[in-house]
C-alpha cells in the first residue's frame, strides 16, 4: 500500500473516533500511524544512503570500512569528532576521553 495512502486512512480513523468523543482510540491510532511512518523513513532513509541509521539516532559513531572520516552507521563526518591528541586514552565502555588512573594492588 502507498504510504500516503495508509496516512490519509489512519487519519480519517482518527478523526472518526475523535467525532464520537473516543480521543483515547484516536490517540492509539495515531500514535501507531507515527510509529509505522517513522518506520517507513527509516527505511526510506537507509535504502537512499546506505546507512542503517540516521544521523541523531546512531548509536554511537563508527569509521566506515571505505572511508575512515564518515561514520559506517549513519554517514556522518566523523573526523572533525575526534579528539586532537591521537594518544588521548579513551573509556572504551563508550564515555568518552576520560583520563586513565591505575589501580592499586
């Protein structure tokens, strides 16, 4: 089915349930709608890109296979992203540069 298609029919649900006063349906409703829309983009967006994410919903920055400067998930420019001192330790459970200290004993 078009996308647009299911948009305007979910919608017309919608507002179907709001006219008889069942505004917790009509928000059950559409809040299904964003969730397959969303889904929809994600898609849309993955099969325009090559990328699996887009770039706010990444989770967390990885170098592409083919260029090391872009992120391999979402495509985005990653070098500007890391830190200027290439010897900066790194938490590698994924807080970001934190000093490293050792452990006593």
């Amino acid at each position: 089915m078009d996308m647009r298609k299911h948009i305007e029919d979910r919608a017309g649900l919608a507002l179907t349930y709001a006219d008889d006063g069942a505004y917790f349906s009509a928000g059950r409703v559409l809040r299904e709608l964003a969730a397959e829309v969303e889904a929809h983009a994600r898609g849309y967006h993955a099969l325009l890109t090559g990328n699996r994410y887009a770039e706010e919903d990444c989770p967390g920055h990885v170098a592409s296979r083919d260029d090391n400067t872009v992120c391999g998930r979402c495509g985005v420019e990653i070098a500007a992203l890391r830190p200027d001192d290439p010897c900066d330790p790194i938490n590698l459970a994924g807080s970001g540069p934190v000093p490293i200290e050792p452990k006593e004993g």
